[in-house]
C-alpha cells in the first residue's frame, strides 16, 4: 500500500541525496519499472546498455549516473542508481511501523523480557527465559524456544520455527518456513547402525541478517553455527552444523552448505551450489550456479563446475567440451587408419 501520494521532484531528489537535473516542479507520485513506467513515476537505469529502454519510458523522472546528463529528460544524479531506487520506494511504500502489543491469544512463556513496542500476532509461541528487543514483530504460527534472544528491530514472519538457546541479532529479518536450530545431521556409525549424536552447540545470527522463505540453519554439535553480520540468504538454503558464514555475503536459492564450512566475507553463491564438510572459502569469492565445491577456495577467485575450478579453465574446458563429439570422430577416423596401416605392415612383413 502506497504511504506517500505526491512530491515535487526537487524534494525527492534532496531526500535521495542526488542532484537534481530538469524541472524541479516535476510531480512524482509513483515509483515503477522503467518499461512500465507512467506519466508520474520515477524509474531507475543502471548502464547505457538500457539506453534505449530510457528513450521510450514514459517516467516523469530516472534515477540514474551522471553518464545520461546529455539527455534531455529530468534526472536525479547518483552514484548508485539501483541502491537509491530503493530508497525511493521506501519513501513511498514503507508505512511507519505501529505496534499492536502482545495478542492475548499468544503463548507466552516464564520469566519472558520483553522491550519496547513490540507487536506480537495470535497463535505465536514464545518459550521461558526469552529476551526480546524494542519494536520486534513476531507473526501468528511462529515459535520462539527456551532461552533465546531477539534483537531490536527484527521482523518473524509467519510460521517459523526458532529453537531453544538461538542468538538472533538487530534488524533481522525471517521470512516463512525458516527453521533455525533444528539438530545437525550428526551420527556415529558402530557395527553397521548410525547413533545419533547429541547437538548441544546452539546458533548466532547477527545484526542485518536476511534469511528467505524455508532457509534451515542447524545448530552446532559443539560451540556455535554462525551467519555473520549483513549476509542475505535466499530461500530453501540448507547450513549445516558449526558453519560459519561471513559478512556481507550473498547466498542464492538452493545452495546446500555441509558441516564445518568456513565461508569468508563479501563472497556471492550461486544458486544450487554444494560443498562438502570442513572446507574454507576465502573473502570475496564468487562461486557460480550449480557449482561443487570440493577443497578449499583462496581469497578474491571466481569458480564453477563440479567440482568447482577457476573461472578461466572451466571456460577453456568447456571449449573442449563442446567439441567432443567432433573430437570422438576424428579419433575414431585415426584409429580406422593406424588399424589399416598396421595391416599393411604386417602383409608387407611376411
């Protein structure tokens, strides 16, 4: 639902920080994607390669870099086009968050601290000796175990499941179907029968953490299952027990993490990327889509394939590759010949 109706394009572009280009008087009353654009929206372009798309929008005003000042249209000037798009639509779109209190058909546990104006919906579930933070959101269906702490400012969306002894920081944000501090995958295998081994360690999410819909997060065997400050996960992502994932870092859907992982800071995963148990992934790697990532990855590479190799010899390889089957001919063709040459030879013998 739209909070704000209407701004003059000058005041917009004082609150996007930008600099403003064209006519400051410029009505802007909506936010929109640059081909679907109406009279009234702002839009956003990120590189001259959408030029063309920027020729035929019907936008009031784009969001864009300094490089489209010869083009006569209004422009707010940034450095960021992408990132203060978002910002723009916070400002029309974000409604001012208002606290309902505590449902007086939630569960609520012994000896709960809870801070200022929190808004916690019917059906929740909040264990004994929780702590949560000032201005939290807990949704109906959701579960909150023994001794675990909220920081301020986090939102728990509907139906999600967060168990005993989980540390959950500032501003996080868990979307439907998250599990965190479900048991790890642990068991000791005695005379052909798996025993499972306790997981007594429990799991740490820090400040600004973003973990999409059905994302799983075990808790450790021993010590701590950690997502470091700043890293978004994507949806359906699997992390196993006592993974330690860095700062900053992006995980896209379906990435399947195995226990003991050690992910670095400011590293991007593709979607569908696996990893086996007790490997380290350096600073800002990237790792490509439906990768297997076998042995350690140093700081500041691009990998994919499976198992996962430089970004360089994956390509090269796959040059390869795609000549296969022509390849396999010409082998086949040589080998026709060495057997008839060889045939010569020997009738030539006798």
């Amino acid at each position: 639902m739209q909070k704000n109706t209407g701004i003059k394009l000058k005041d917009l572009a004082k609150i996007l920080e930008g600099e403003l280009s064209g006519d400051g008087e410029a009505l802007i009353s909506g936010v929109s994607g640059i081909r679907e654009a109406k009279e009234s929206d702002i839009t956003f372009i990120t590189g001259l390669k959408y030029k063309h798309e920027l020729e035929q929008t019907k936008a009031s005003a784009v969001i864009a870099t300094r490089e489209f000042k010869e083009l006569k249209k209004n422009f707010i000037f940034v450095e960021n086009p992408y990132y203060t798009f978002s910002r723009a639509l916070k400002y029309f779109y974000e409604e001012e968050y208002k606290p309902i209190g505590i449902d007086q058909r939630a569960v609520i546990g012994k000896d709960v601290s809870i801070g200022k104006d929190v808004s916690i919906h019917p059906l929740a579930v909040i264990g004994s000796n929780v702590k949560i933070g000032d201005r939290v959101v807990i949704y109906s269906g959701s579960y909150i175990g023994d001794n675990t702490v909220i920081g301020d400012d986090s939102l728990i969306y509907p139906n999600i499941t967060v168990r005993e002894d989980v540390i959950i920081g500032k501003r996080v944000i868990l979307h439907s179907g998250v599990v965190i501090g479900s048991d790890g995958f642990g068991y000791a295998t005695d005379k052909g029968k798996h025993h499972k081994i306790p997981q007594i360690g429990c799991v740490v999410i820090e400040d600004d953490v973003e973990l999409g819909a059905n994302v799983t997060v075990d808790r450790a065997t021993l010590g701590k299952t950690i997502i470091k400050r700043g890293t978004k996960i994507d949806n359906l992502v699997q992390i196993a027990h006592n993974v330690v994932i860095g700062e900053d870092s992006i995980i896209v859907a379906q990435a399947g993490i195995s226990g003991s992982v050690e992910i670095g800071s400011h590293c991007v995963i593709g979607g569908q990327v696996g990893f086996v148990d007790h490997i380290k992934i350096g600073d800002n790697v990237m790792i490509g889509s439906q990768s297997g990532v076998m042995s350690d990855v140093e700081p500041n590479q691009v990998v994919l394939g499976s198992p996962a190799i430089p970004h360089k010899d994956w390509l090269r390889a796959q040059a390869v590759y795609q000549k296969l089957p022509e390849m396999r001919k010409k082998v086949a063709e040589l080998e026709k010949r060495i057997a008839e040459l060889e045939k010569k030879s020997k009738e030539a013998d006798k």
